[in-house]
C-alpha cells in the first residue's frame, strides 16, 4: 500500500559505536509521524540496530543481500541471514552496487524474486546517468532498468515493493533534480507500470526519490504528488538533518 517513506542508506560509514550513538539521538529525537522511517546501516551492524532500536518504530533494513538461498558466495549475505536478524526489508539495485560491483539487471532480477519469495520487502533502486540525461534519454533508461528487472512480477508481488528513483548525477553530488524533474519521471514511472499492470498498483506504489535531499530542498520535493518520499544518503548520517528531513514530509 502506497505509503509515505523516509530511508536512510547510511553506505559504508558508521562503525558499531557510532552507530549505537547515531541511532540512540535518532529514536531520542524522532517526530510523531505517519511516514514510515528506515535506517540501512552496514550488515555488520545490522544485529545490534535491531536490538538498539526494539522499542522504536524505526524499521532497520540492508543496503544489499544475495540471490542465493545459501552456498558458496565468499562474503556475502542471503535473504535468511537478514530474516534471522530481524531484517525485513533490503535495498536493491543502488547504483553503488551497478557501477561498483557489477549488478546487471539480469543480477538484480534475481535478488528481487529471491527477496520476494523470501517474503523480504524490496526497496528496489534506479536512475540515470547524466549522459542519459543530456542526450535526453533518461526516460527509456528508467524504463528499461524497471521492465529488466521488474516486469515479469506477479502482480500480486508488487505489494511488497519500493521503488526509489535515484538520477547517478545527484548522488552525492550536491546537485538535486529540481521538484519537477523528481515529479516528472515519478509520474512517467507510474505511467510505465500502468502500462505493464494497472492503474492500481501504479497508485499503489511507493515511489521515493534520492539524490541530495537535505533539509532544505526536502519539503519541496516531498511536496510534488508523485514523490512519496526519500531515500537519504549524507544527510541520514547526521541526526538533525534526518530528524528535519522526516519532519519535511
Ligand atoms: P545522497 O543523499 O548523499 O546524495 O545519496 C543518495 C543515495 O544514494 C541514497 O541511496
């Protein structure tokens, strides 16, 4: 159901005490809100976020995870590590993970079927490059990344799945898509499942937009009708700017 979402994906920052600390003033400090928030700290400390946040709304969920039910795949982590952890729900497809390590969508369209089967909540990440943009291509790209790894979904799977829209060139860059570039390929997106499904489960979807969210862009992003909220990168690792940025939707 369609649902309004702050995340932050805290990448490969936060050892364990830093952690304990950053999570302790998060739930000190949280907002009474509708929205649900969720942190992504490193696997390692994803134990000890579960157990520092038990009396917490504030879900812990994993930047990645594997396709393979278990075996031989040095250093890497299956979908029951995650559930025997508490972790109900994993990032996939940040474009970290493309453009770093390799993830093809033919990848990811195995770790979303394993995340599902698993009854794991996908958070499934996408965007284009800024050369796709400037040769105004981003929209076929977006398009594809969705039906290679999206599209030969039951329908009924689509329920348990985000979607987070992150353009490469506003990651980390300072640089956000403007309110209206994030509500035009939000609406493209929904047209596109629409498309591919119905009209319902595109109004269904939770559809997030990242990218250099910080507090003061973020109420005018949340506020575009397509955009259900943010997936966070540097501003999730300080609290005030988290706290701000949920309090923005
Ligand atoms: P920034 O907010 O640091 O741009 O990162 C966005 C992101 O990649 C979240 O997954």
């Amino acid at each position: 159901m369609r649902s309004k979402i702050v995340a932050g994906n805290w990448k490969m920052n936060k050892n364990l005490s830093e952690t304990e600390a950053l999570l302790t003033e998060l739930s000190a400090k949280l907002p009474d809100t509708q929205a649900e928030v969720m942190v992504a700290p490193t696997y390692i400390n994803l134990t000890a976020a579960v157990r520092n946040l038990e009396a917490s709304t504030i879900e812990v969920i994993s930047q990645n995870m594997h396709f393979a039910e278990n075996g031989a795949y040095t250093g890497e982590i299956s979908a029951d590590m995650l559930l025997s952890v508490g972790i109900n729900t994993a990032i996939i497809g940040h474009s970290e993970r493309r453009a770093y390590f390799g993830e093809t969508d033919e990848i990811l369209a195995k770790k979303v079927k394993t995340a599902l089967a698993k009854n794991i909540r996908v958070m499934f990440c996408f965007g284009e490059e800024l050369e796709d943009r400037k040769s105004d291509n981003h929209f076929n790209v977006v398009e594809s990344q969705l039906k290679n790894a999206l599209f030969d979904l039951d329908a009924s799977a689509w329920k348990n799945i985000i979607l987070a829209y992150e353009p490469v060139w506003a990651i980390g860059t300072g640089e956000t898509a403007s309110p209206e570039q994030a509500q035009e390929m939000h609406a493209f997106i929904r047209k596109t499942i629409t498309e591919a499904y119905d009209a319902t489960i595109a109004n269904n979807v939770s559809i997030l937009y990242g990218g250099s969210v910080k507090p003061g862009n973020a109420v005018e992003i949340f506020s575009k009708p397509d955009v259900d909220g943010g997936l966070i990168g540097g501003a999730a690792l300080v609290a005030d700017d988290f706290i701000a940025i949920i309090k923005a939707i």
